[in-house]
C-alpha cells in the first residue's frame, strides 16, 4: 500500500515482522477488535485486541495506521504522527 497522501507533514514509522504475513484482502480484518485471523491455538494465542488499540491511540494522535504484506513474507506496519516543532 501506498502512503497515503494525508500523511504529508507527519513522521512516519515502521515496524516489521518476518512472521506468516496477511493478504491484502485482509488488511481491513487486522485492525477490528477482537478479530482474529487464525484460531486461539495457532501462533500463540491472543484476544485480536493488540492492533485495534494501537490505531486507536495513533488516531488520536491525529496519525494513521496501515499495514503492508503477503502471505508468508512478514508484514509491516506503519503508523503516522505529526511531526512537531523541536521545544
């Protein structure tokens, strides 16, 4: 995906993973509360709540969050923050 555009005068981070990655028709899934891809049992459980209140908080930091991957490549999450005046 693409950086989006709102993203201009804002820092951007990135984390990756070398885990089993998402495909993009999943994208959307990733970041609902509670929602799993995969069964409690697989990949070491998890409620499906971790991504979901990281967009929150970004977004209240008036930032984005998407996620950039492929099956079995990883995947990478990038998150915005206003890029702010040195003090």
């Amino acid at each position: 995906m693409a950086t989006p555009p709102e993203a201009a005068r804002h820092t951007i981070l990135v984390v990756k993973d070398n885990g089993i990655g998402i495909s993009p028709k999943r994208y959307g899934h990733v970041f609902r509360m509670f929602r799993r891809l995969h069964s409690r049992e697989e990949f070491g459980g998890g409620t499906g709540a971790g991504l979901t209140f990281v967009q929150k908080l970004v977004e209240r930091h008036q930032g984005q969050v998407w996620v950039d991957s492929l099956p079995g490549t990883g995947s990478s999450f990038y998150f915005t923050l206003p890029a702010g005046e040195a003090s």
